[in-house]
C-alpha cells in the first residue's frame, strides 16, 4: 500500500512540473504585446460539440433538407452522408442546437448574410 501512494505523489510531482514547466519563458496575458499589438482578451477553444449518433439526420440550413452526416475522416468537417459535401451550418433537431461544419455550437449567432446564406455575427461570438 505504501509502495502504491509514493508511486501516485511522484507521478502527481512530476505531472504537477510538466504542467508548470515553460522553459522560463514568460506567459502571455492580458496587457501583453505581440508585434506592438496589445492582447485584451484570451480566448478558450473548446473541443466541437456535435455528437453524431446512429440513424440521426439534421436538417442543413443551407437547404432546407434532413440528411444523415459523417464526420469526414480527414478534414474532420461534418458532411452528409451521401454527398460527401460539407455543411456550412446545421440543426439537430433532437436537441435543437444549430452547429456549424466543425461541430462547434454557435446557438443564436447566426444571421442572413448576402445571397440569403448564413453567417455567423460577429458581435454575438465570443
């Protein structure tokens, strides 16, 4: 028992440096420059958060229509399942959240753009 608690504080030590560690480089923050450009806001990416089931379809902005959708093995968009084609901005109507071709939730951001397509607005993100 004691063999095993010694082996989880050396590992949650060495976790603890690695997490700490940057080279003794200083960390960017609020009030810092790059190339004379002050930073004034950190943004957190969060991981996309379509989860795509078995037999869902969703109906695709663009067109109105339900499609099934595959996320698309190397450019990870999400795409329908029959064309291939990525979509630009889609609800899941089993949760009625609207995403965009990543998989990120972007809930009431979107408004017509010109040629009646979707955009995202840019004062309603982030």
């Amino acid at each position: 028992m004691k063999i095993k608690v010694i082996n989880v504080l050396i590992m949650m030590a060495a976790l603890s440096s690695c997490i700490h560690s940057n080279n003794g480089e200083k960390l960017m923050g609020p009030g810092d420059s790059i190339n004379d450009k002050t930073i004034d806001k950190i943004s957190v990416i969060e991981p996309p958060t379509f989860i795509n089931r078995p037999d869902n379809t969703v109906v695709d902005l663009t067109t109105g229509r339900k499609v099934k959708v595959r996320i698309d093995s190397v450019s990870r968009d999400i795409v329908d399942e029959v064309t291939g084609i990525p979509l630009q901005f889609f609800v899941d109507p089993s949760n009625n959240d609207t995403f965009d071709t990543k998989g990120n939730k972007v809930n009431n951001t979107l408004i017509k753009g010109r040629n009646n397509s979707w955009v995202i607005d840019k004062n309603k993100r982030n």
